[in-house]
C-alpha cells in the first residue's frame, strides 16, 4: 500500500469512527432526555404528594376549629337556659356575665373556623398546580420514552452496520498500521484517534506544527503518531501541504 492509499483508507476508517460516534451521542442523548424526564416526574409527584399532605393537615384544622366553636355554642345555649332558672337577681346577673364572656369568645371560634376553612379551600388551587405539573411532567417524559423507541431501533441498526464497515476497513490494514492503529484507537476511544494533517502542516487535533520529517513520512504512508498529542497522523482526502 502506498501513501496515497494508505491516507485514503485511514480517512475512511476516521469518517467511519465519526458517524459511529455521532449515531452514539444520538443513542445517549435520547436515553439522557427519558432520564432526566423520569427525574422530573419522580419530583413532580412528590411535589403533588407534598401539596395533598397539606390540605389535608388544612381541612383536620378547621375541622378542629370547628369542633371548638360547635362546644362553645353548645355551652352558651346551657348557660342562656340558667338565666332562665336563676332564682336571684345576683344569680342572674352573674349568669348573664358569664354569657356575655362565652358569646365573645363563640364569635372569635366561629370567625377562626370559618378562616380556616377558607384556607384549606384555597390550597386547592396549589393542589390543582401541582397536578398540572405532574401531568406535564409525565406528558414529557412519555414523549421522550416514544422517542426513543421510535428512533433507537434504526441507530443501533445503523451503528452496527457501521461497526461492521469498520471491521472490514481494519482487515485492509497493513501489518505495519494494525497494532499502532488498534492501539490509538483504543487508548483515545474511536474518533478522537485521528489527527489528519492541515495543510500549513499542523496537528490536526491538537494544531502543534510538526517537523518536517515527520510530515514527510506521513505523506509517504508511515504509520506515526503525532509527538504532542499521541494521535494517528494521516493526510485527509485533498490534503495539499501548502
Ligand atoms: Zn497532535
């Protein structure tokens, strides 16, 4: 194999590893989205559980004030049938005093019990909030789910195809690339192996301009990796050293 053929086969490997790389992000990507959707639902229902718990505390207060103002009106209708049997003008008297305390004290429960009651029928709207929202959240997290069903099937297909295109273009290799080639690729994890040179004659990657020896042996098909960064060195397609 030549330079020229050589460049040619490893820029269709580096092509290769970035489609394989781009249909990787694509499958995570959706994975993430019905992750963080799940994550969003989970607080959303916690939120709503949280909501409920409170109207609830709310209606058991009101209902306790109401019991309060309930013993109290009870209790003024027992001391208003005393006055009625008072058998003194002073038993009288101290009955009605006692009536007039128990009647001021009636009216503030009965105001208390009416104010929470209107409080716990307020919260309604927070409890109807939170519903919304987990509702949405659960509208989200299902479109996401979809998404992914819908998508992944096609991108694992295509990746695996491409895994297999890869495989192919490796076995072309000469003996003298396959273990630097297996090595980079492997150390740098796919796409990020690649370091085609730039015309100016730079790293591609890591824009370090290289030695001209080093340039020369790449253009001649030398398997090389670049002294900076540790990436395979290879002439793009239309690679012209300016
Ligand atoms: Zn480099």
């Amino acid at each position: 194999m030549d330079g020229k053929e050589i460049a040619a086969l490893i820029d269709e490997l580096h092509g290769f590893h970035r489609a394989a790389a781009e249909l990787n992000h694509r499958i995570q990507r959706g994975r993430r989205a019905v992750a963080a959707g799940v994550a969003a639902q989970k607080k959303a229902a916690d939120a709503l559980a949280a909501r409920r718990e409170e109207k609830r505390n709310l209606l058991l207060a009101a209902k306790e004030k109401e019991r309060e103002s309930d013993a109290a009106a009870r209790e003024l209708e027992r001391r208003r049938a005393q006055l009625d049997a008072a058998k003194s003008n002073r038993e009288y008297d101290s009955i009605q005093i006692q009536i007039e305390s128990i009647a001021y004290k009636n009216d503030e429960l009965a105001e208390a019990a009416f104010e929470a009651l209107t409080a716990a029928e307020e919260f309604d709207a927070e409890v109807e909030k939170a519903e919304a929202e987990l509702k949405e959240a659960t509208a989200l997290v299902e479109k996401a789910r979809a998404a992914v069903v819908e998508a992944e099937p096609k991108l694992t297909a295509d990746l695996e195809r491409l895994q297999g295109r890869i495989r192919e273009a490796e076995g072309r290799l000469p003996r003298d690339w396959a273990g630097l080639y297996a090595k980079v690729v492997k150390d740098f994890g796919g796409e990020e192996a690649f370091a085609p040179l730039t015309g100016e004659g730079y790293c591609g990657s890591c824009r370090r301009r290289l030695p001209v020896e080093i340039l020369t042996k790449v253009c001649g098909g030398a398997a090389l990796v670049c002294p900076a960064c540790g990436r395979l060195l290879y002439m793009p397609s239309g690679f012209v050293l300016k």
